[in-house]
C-alpha cells in the first residue's frame, strides 16, 4: 500500500481554540520548522510522488515559508489545498495563494456568528472567515477575467450538534453572499483530540443516528445552492481503518509540524521524522503499527462515533510520546 495522499500539519499555531480541533492547536507548542526544513519535507513528498497534499495546522499563512513549501508542491504536478480559518487573509495573500495551491478551503461551522465564534472560541472569527471569503471570492475572479492562473475556493463546515441544525439555512447563505465559490463540503467531526473526550463526546459528538444522517442529506442541501456551487457531504469513516469506508483513509500519510510522520492521521502514535529517515522506512513502521494485534482489535471494535471516540482515547495513551500523554493529562484535569 503506498502514501498517495499528504495531510501536512505545518504548525501548531493558531488564533483560534476551535472545540473539535484534531490537533488542539493554539494550546501546544507550535512545533514550526524554519523555512528550509519546511523545503526539505516537501521534497519529501514530492519524492514519494504524492498524488495530493492538503496543508492544515494550526494556521498555515502565520508561517514564514508556507508559500515557497506549497509551490514546491504544485509545480511538481501535486494537488494542494490549503485550510484557513481566514483570520489573516487579505487580497495580498490571496495572491499569493493563487500562485501557489490549487484549492483554497475556507472553515465556517455555523450560519450564525454565535454558533461559530461559540465553537472556534474567538469572538470575531465568523465575521473574518466571511471577509476571507470575500477577499479570496474578489482575487479569483479577477484572475479569471483575465486569463491568469487561480484557485478554486471552498468552504468547510465541520458538523457537531451545535450547528446541525443550521446546515439548511447555511447553504443558501453562503452560495449567494460568494459568486466564485466553487463548493461546500459538510463533514462530521472526527474524535480525535480534544473532540475524542468525553466531555466533548458527551456534548457535541454526533450521534450514531446523526452520523447516518448526514450523508443522506447531501441531495437535500445540494438542492438549497445559488450560482451552481457543489454541496457534498464527506462521509468521514474513511478515517476508520479496516471498515468498508477505510480505503481512501489507508493511504493517507499525515505529517506533524517538526516533521514527525504518524501511524495514522487521527491517532498521536507517531513513527519518526522524515527529516532524520527515509519515509519509505516510516512508511513501512506505520503500516505495522496499522496491523498490531492490539490496535487491530480497538479500530475493529469501532461502530458508533462514541466508540470511535473510546477507541482514540486508548491508542492516545497507550502510544503518544510522553508530551502527548502530559498535554492529554493536563487537557482532561482542566475539563473536569
């Protein structure tokens, strides 16, 4: 089985406190490369001849190097898409991103500026998520009007019980208010992190019954689209090795800040650095990893988003670095 896919975590850094972030950015240490070691990882997966590479964190535009790293990427033939909350975007650096990557997604989880602000934990983060889409909306449509290369441009919205009502009014809303938009992708939170908590698995998780709901609803929430943007609705069991959904998910390989490579994406085992071995070397690791007995037994166990939440907390502690296991100690202390 080979990585054909990248998700890139540059850094750790981040303005925002977002309830479900995977990675519990903006509470850890950012972990940001210099700009030539972030270099050195994109040669990394251009040499694996990655077919797609999608750069998250964290904030990836508050790193010095983000737009030489990307580049990298795309003139080597890779699809790259890069995720933003949009709190430092402006028509400069939607330039530079047109230059750069292939896809910009933009996060909005709510129609409302309560229910967004409530689950990014920053007040104002709607209203500039909105003024990024409009600035990205603006360079990519001048771009077009004249011929020269651009983006297409996105909007995530990741689902929870707080916004799962407002997917309906969201859809209209934000495909009318953006011509340029392109999509709109709904998916389900992911226990992963602070989103695999109990507490948060208690309030916000979906339910089994929503989790099956919502792939059902994309015809529904298609129909509700102005201007011709796509609405899909991401089934996101592709994240549970050895289920029928976990095809796609086998082939992703996901990348720490400081160039770390995990065992899989959601879960803190990670295998070493790409900057110190070759990745066909971690790569292998990993894929053993994927087949200890013990880990085979807790991902198959998995059939609801609670038990997937129940599973993520035992790898976490059973095989996070002793940072990890210290942060989720202190994470877990504090929410009690």
């Amino acid at each position: 089985m080979l990585a054909e896919r990248f998700v890139w975590d540059i850094t750790y850094a981040c303005p925002l406190r977002c309830t479900h972030c995977y990675s519990e950015s903006g509470r850890r240490p950012p972990k940001t490369l210099t700009p030539a070691d972030l270099m050195r990882v994109a040669d990394v997966i251009v040499g694996v001849k990655a077919k797609r590479a999608a750069i998250s964190g964290g904030e990836p535009l508050i790193v010095d190097g983000w737009r030489d790293a990307a580049k990298r990427l795309r003139d080597a033939g890779i699809y790259v898409t890069l995720y933003t909350s949009g709190w430092v975007m402006d028509e400069r650096v939607a330039e530079d991103l047109a230059g750069s990557v292939t896809k910009v997604i933009v996060s909005l989880d709510g129609a409302t500026e309560a229910t967004h602000d409530a689950i990014r934990q920053r007040s104002g983060s709607h209203r500039r998520a909105r003024e990024a889409l409009g600035a990205l909306a603006r360079v990519k449509n001048d771009r077009v009007a004249s011929g020269r290369e651009t983006y297409s441009l996105g909007v995530d919205y990741t689902v929870v019980r707080s916004n799962f009502n407002e997917m309906d009014a969201f859809v209209p809303d934000i495909t009318k208010s953006f011509p340029g938009l392109d999509y709109v992708r709904f998916a389900m939170a992911v226990p992963e992190g602070p989103a695999a908590d109990e507490d948060f698995a208690e309030r916000e998780l979906l339910t089994n019954e929503e989790m099956l709901a919502l792939p059902a609803s994309e015809a529904r929430l298609a129909a509700l689209a102005r201007h011709g943007v796509q609405v899909s609705v991401t089934d996101m069991r592709y994240y549970v090795p050895y289920s029928p959904y976990g095809t796609v998910g086998a082939t992703i390989a996901h990348l720490e800040p400081d160039g770390q490579l995990r065992a899989f994406g959601v879960y803190e085992a990670k295998v070493g650095s790409v900057l110190e071995e070759p990745f066909e070397v971690l790569w292998r690791r990993a894929l053993a990893w994927r087949n200890d007995p013990f880990v085979m037994e807790q991902i198959k166990s998995i059939e609801t988003p609670h038990d997937w939440a129940r599973v993520a907390r035992v790898l976490d502690r059973r095989y996070g670095s002793d940072p990890d296991k210290a942060r989720i100690a202190l994470r877990l202390a504090k929410g009690r």
